[in-house]
C-alpha cells in the first residue's frame, strides 16, 4: 500500500500530488478556464505553506489538467468582499503577491510546465516560479491588464526585466498582447519552448533528475544566484566571494565527514 503521507491531496481546483518524497506535482484543475479567484486563495496558501515546511521536498512542477489553459486570470464575478476581506499573508502583501513572493524564495526549485493559456495571474505564477517551459503550439502568455484598464497586481513589473529587459518587459506589459511559445523562449519569457508531444518527457527528466541531488547543494545554489543577481557591483563581487567560502567550508565539512566514517570503519 501506497504511503498514505504521499498520496494525492485532492481539492476542488488545486491538486497537490507527492510523486515521491523529493517530487511534487500540483495541477490546475477548475474547468472550463482555470480562472484563479478567492476561494482559490486558500488552497493555494495550503501548498505554498507545504513547500515551505516539508524538509524532503526538492522540486515541483505545476502544470494543468485543463484542456487549452494553464491558469488565468482572477475572478471578476466573485463578490468583491470575498477578496477584499481576505487577511494578508506573512509578507505583508495581499494573499496573492504574498504567495508569489513566498513560493519564489521557497527552499525548493519551482518549475511551470505551461500548456495552454498563462495569462494575468497564470502568468506571474509562472514568472515566480524558478524555471518555465512551454509548449510550442498551446502555449499561451500575457499581461493583459492594462488593455482594460487594470495594472498588473502579481509582480511582474519586478520580474520580467530581470528576464528580458526593460524594453521587452514593456511591450508585454504595455502592448497587452498574447505571446505564444515560440516568441516567449526568444524573449526569455519561458526558458525554453518545446514541441508539445516532449513537453511532459522533458519536465518530469528535469524534475526527476533535480530531486536526486543534494537538497542543501540545491538551496544554497539557488539563493545564491538570487542574491547574486540582486546586487550590482562591489557589493555584487563581495557576494561572489562569499559565496564561494561557504561552498568551500561546505567541501571541507564534507570531507571531514567522510574522514570520520572511514576511520569508525577501519576501527
């Protein structure tokens, strides 16, 4: 029988499913659209907050189960105080950007297997992910707020001129147009645009080989081209060079493990 501690977490639209202790897949299921509203919020928050506790996770992957749509975009029909009245989370910031901010420093690599539409809040999930692959044919992304008059509420003013540039970043987020696969990788918008039929085959590669390594090597890699991409100059240069004492006193604990258990061995 099956763990029951990784067995599938089944809710009405976010799926949260333990491939294994290192591996977790979580889908999009809320037909026909994949709209994301209030009621969505908690659920999401239950899985953000698992990422951030579980001391086995190393990798996950969000894709969608439904057809033509990764995620969109918030619920405009839902009652406005059913938003309004919805509490802050840790960071300060209204439960949505609080989840996007919290799942991109999460001690685990993120990964946004994107079929289908990614728009408005799609979108900035995928951009607070770590890595984006898209399918060549289906996908679909956007910013398309300020087309009706909106302005983007999930980060991406922050996030996509880290990937693409400020002039680029603004034809997405000014030109409110859809950007399919192909232009996305070109852009930098996804890391790479796959045929659909690879697309799965070469996430859950990617997500299986990841979850095999070191989860310490993992985070510290992470956070490390994090802070090292947020600072500029000297204090850019200082991070390096910390960077590279930790691994080095990393190799040599290591190394002084290895020592001991050869010696308890030999004894």
């Amino acid at each position: 029988m099956k763990d029951q501690n990784y067995a599938a977490t089944n809710t009405r639209e976010i799926r949260l499913a333990r491939h294994s202790p290192t591996y977790w897949r979580v889908t999009f299921d809320h037909p026909p659209l994949n709209i994301f509203g209030p009621e969505t919020v908690p659920q999401l928050n239950e899985v953000i907050a698992a990422l951030e506790t579980d001391e086995r996770v190393k990798v996950v992957v969000f894709d969608s189960a439904v057809e033509g749509f990764f995620l969109t975009h918030y619920d405009f029909l839902a009652r406005l105080e059913d938003s309004t009245r919805l509490s802050p989370g840790p960071t300060g910031l209204h439960p949505l950007p609080d989840m996007l901010v919290r799942l991109s420093r999460a001690p685990v690599v993120s990964i946004a297997l994107i079929r289908g539409r990614a728009t408005g809040v799609g979108s900035e999930l995928a951009l607070a992910s770590d890595m984006r692959f898209a399918s060549r044919e289906k996908a679909i992304l956007s910013q398309w707020e300020v087309g009706v008059g909106l302005v983007p509420g999930g980060g991406p003013m922050a996030r996509l001129p880290r990937l693409m540039g400020r002039g680029r970043a603004l034809e997405v987020l000014l030109g409110a147009d859809d950007i399919h696969g192909d232009l996305a990788e070109l852009y930098g918008y996804v890391n790479r645009s796959l045929p659909d039929a690879e697309l799965d085959g070469f996430v859950d590669a990617l997500a299986t080989r990841i979850a095999s390594f070191d989860k310490r090597a993992i985070i510290d890699t992470n956070l490390d081209y994090s802070r090292a991409h947020s600072l500029r100059g000297s204090d850019g240069r200082k991070w390096t060079v910390d960077a590279r004492c930790r691994v080095i006193e990393r190799v040599r604990r290591l190394e002084s493990q290895d020592a001991e258990r050869m010696g308890r061995v030999l004894s």
